[in-house]
C-alpha cells in the first residue's frame, strides 16, 4: 500500500502546523468566552488573541492597519464583501476568463439586476497571463473596479500584480485582488503592489482553519466600501446604526474565534519562516515537477498553464489520453499510488474555456504547499509514467 501524498493544497492546505491545533484545543478548554464582549479575563484573552491575528495578517501582506484586516468567513464571503460593497448603480467592472467563481458570480448577479455592466478580459490560452494593456484597453470613464485573481487555481498562473495594479491606481480605479492561491506561498506588499483590497481565505496558505478568511481595505477606500450587513458588534450599543469605525463597520455578530485563534498560529508559523522563503521551497517543487515532465517519457500526457517557472504556482493541471473523465484519473492515481488530486472544473470555468479543457470535463489538478517534498514529486513523475505507457 503507497503511502499517502496530500496534494490538494489549493483546495485547503494539509497539514496544518500543530501549533493551530494546540491553539484552538486551548481555546475550546480554557478560555470559550466571546472575545472582547466580556470584562472577564476570559473574554479579554480572546479578543486580544484575534487582535494578535489581525496584526499578524497585516505584517504578512504589507497592509498599513491592522485594524483594516476585516474578518470574514472565508474568501469568498471577502470578495461578496468587495464587489456588493463597492459598486454602486450604473458602475462598469473588469475582470478577467482565469477568475473564480467566487468572483464571476456576484459580478454576474449584478450585471443580470441592472446595477452595473462588466467586461472580461481574455487571457492567452497557453500561459494564461492577461496582457496589462487588454486591462488598460478595457477602461471606461464609469469603470469603478478592475478584479484579478493573482495566481489561478487551474492553470497556476501568477498575474502581473504591481503592473495591473499601477494601471488601476493611475486612473483611481479600484483595484481587488483575489489571493486565494498566493497568500502565504508569494510575497505580497499591498503598499508596492498598488492593492486597494485583498481577499484570501485563512485555510489555504495562511495554514488556518476552515471557515476563516479576510479581506483587507486601503484607508482610502474605506468611504466608498459599503457594509453589506449589519448587527451586535459589542460596541456603541447605544446605537441601533451599524459604527463607522473598523472593523466593526464591517464585522457584525459573534466571531468565529476557535478558527481566527488557530489561523493566528497559521500565520504566525508563515511569519517566522518568512513569506519569501515559502516562495523559495515552492518555486523548487515547481522546478522539480517541470523536471519530472522534461525527463519521464509522458506519452499522452497535456500539461496546462506555464510551460516554464516563470510565472507559475505550485498548482498543475494535466489531462492524460485514455481517461476521458478527469475524476477516473485522480481515482487510479489514489488507488495505485496514494496521490490525493482534485479532478473537474475547479469552480474557474472560464479558465477551463480558455485552456480548453471547459467541454472536457476539466483536468486533474496537482497542487503544493509548505510541507509537499522534491521526494514526493518524483512519486508525483513516476507515476504519470507509469500511467501514460499503460502500466
């Protein structure tokens, strides 16, 4: 029996650092109060525990305020956040074919109410990058939003993040960042980088729980990002209008303290190693795959995306002839070697359109994180051999 490889960082990371676990096992035993809500200590504790995260989250992205780090459930509730939050009645939005759905969705709801229009951007079918100038070309006086996703979760491309972002600035456009694959595995300065809000997710790369996520808010957009909901937040309950400070502006009801305690140990964890040094380990997993590829005899064999480093995540999608159904791939793949793939349209169908893949059913996707090794790449090679030589 193989032993078994995780390799569905993109989907969530696994494993997470024990210090997560051992922080959210304290919680749960010892402290259980509302964070902040109380005068006891418990209650204390806690909410300086989350102020502890919201700090880290902010040193880890290059942010200004960390009181500008909003917690949200995940990332899509952050980008729910952004779009509803910033456009208003007869706003123009840009976006791009390699982006979530978490971020095609609530554009397209918009457009189908008859609240804003929207263009997408095409992206070049074989690396996926979108040209800054097709984004520059696309601008109209009533664009208030240009929506990127940083790195793909199909294809692994990265997106020219400080050139895309220096357009939007230029102009005053509103620029958001959807970092669900690159926070914590890339180096992000919302500063340099030209970021007006970022979205992630806490159990990705960040190496927190499920059920955690963030958006960060440059202070100068503050005013025109609207709340999308409202509630009890512990402070000025005198008021019934929702406070104009953050993050309470945004951060109505009970926070899911267990999961935002363990993501401050994710991040924590990050922190200490330093961000740039997991780019350095992924970018060596990401030399080791191409290598692999470059060596083994892959008769049938499609890969998607890069070709090349350059430009290119820890995440690799691959369609193999014979197997017309992706998910029959990643099934063989666990059976025979113990590799655990995603397989199917990952929620990105315009990416699988441009890469060609949308008709197909999708590809199978290899993805990495902080603790996959060079030793179980070359699992990974062997066997896509073995496979693709009928084996």
């Amino acid at each position: 029996m193989s032993p078994r490889i995780y390799l569905d960082n993109a989907a969530t990371s696994f494993p997470k650092p024990p210090a997560v676990l051992e922080a959210m096992m304290r919680y749960a035993t010892e402290l259980g109060a509302s964070p902040g809500r109380g005068a006891y200590s418990e209650s204390q504790q806690a909410g300086q525990l989350l102020e502890q995260c919201r700090s880290r989250i902010c040193q880890l992205i290059g942010g200004s305020l960390s009181s500008h780090v909003i917690f949200t459930l995940n990332a899509t509730d952050a980008l729910n956040l952004a779009i509803h939050g910033i456009l208003r009645h007869g706003d123009h939005a840009i976006t791009t074919y390699l982006d979530h759905n978490s971020v095609l969705r609530p554009l397209n709801a918009l457009v189908a109410a008859g609240t804003i229009s929207q263009t997408r951007v095409e992206c070049d079918p074989v690396t996926g990058l979108v040209e800054p100038d097709a984004i520059r070309r696309a601008i109209r006086p009533e664009t208030r939003l240009i929506a990127v996703a940083h790195g793909s979760n199909v294809t692994g491309t990265l997106q020219p993040l400080r050139e895309l972002g220096r357009i939007a600035r230029e102009r005053g456009i509103c620029f958001l960042v959807d970092a669900a694959q690159t926070a914590g595995h890339v180096p992000l300065d919302a500063e340099a980088d030209f970021l007006d809000l970022v979205a992630f997710p806490g159990h990705k790369g960040l190496l927190g729980p499920l059920g955690t996520g963030a958006l960060y808010v440059r202070p100068e957009w503050v005013s025109r990002l609207s709340p999308v909901r409202q509630g009890g937040t512990g402070s000025v309950s005198e008021s019934d209008f929702q406070p104009d400070f953050l993050p309470d502006r945004y951060e109505p009801g009970s926070h899911n303290a267990i999961g935002l305690i363990g993501l401050s140990e994710g991040v924590g964890w990050v922190l200490e190693r330093g961000v740039a040094a997991q780019w350095e380990h992924e970018q060596r997993l990401v030399a080791a795959m191409l290598q692999q590829l470059a060596q083994r005899d892959l008769p049938g064999l499609a890969l998607f995306g890069p070709p090349t480093s350059e430009s290119r995540l820890g995440v690799f999608s691959f369609r193999l002839q014979g197997y017309d159904r992706p998910q029959a791939l990643s099934d063989l793949l666990e059976q025979r070697f113990g590799l655990l793939t995603r397989s199917g349209l990952h929620c990105a169908p315009l990416a699988h359109q441009t890469v060609g893949t949308l008709s197909l059913g999708g590809t199978t996707r290899f993805s990495f994180g902080p603790f996959t090794t060079t030793e179980q790449i070359e699992s990974i090679g062997e066997a896509l051999e073995q496979l693709s030589q009928g084996r």
